[in-house]
C-alpha cells in the first residue's frame, strides 16, 4: 500500500451514539477511526473503478479534467 504524503480534511456528521459504538469498537480493534475511514473510502473508490487504487494515476486524470473543463 503507497503511504499517501497529503491529506485533506472531511467533515462528516452522524448521531452521537453511532459515533460513540464506532469509536469503542475501533479502539477495541486497537486502530483509529480515522483509519478505518480512509479504508472504507479506498475500498469504495476501487469498487466503482473495478480497479486498484493508485493516487499517481488520478491526480493527473483529475488535473487533466480540470483544465478540459477550463477550456
């Protein structure tokens, strides 16, 4: 797994008491919430492209439709 170098913020609301059993059953794990969230939005984003996840490939591919869109 490539170590990512950057990262962003994302805020997510849900019910406390949700947040309170996902936050026992990661510590339980002996893992951090925000870990298990990065793996969920990774095992997301491979599962709509059918493919692996590789940030190299689609920081171009997303420049690439920004300037596209630009034009």
């Amino acid at each position: 797994m490539t170590l990512e170098t950057r990262t962003a913020r994302l805020t997510v609301l849900i019910d406390p008491r949700k947040k309170a059993v996902f936050e026992r059953l990661c510590a339980e794990e002996d893992t951090t919430p925000s870990q298990v969230v990065r793996r969920l939005i990774r095992g997301f984003i491979e599962t709509k492209q059918g493919r692996p996840w590789r940030p190299e490939e689609e920081s171009g591919s997303s420049q690439r439709a920004r300037s596209s869109k630009q034009r």
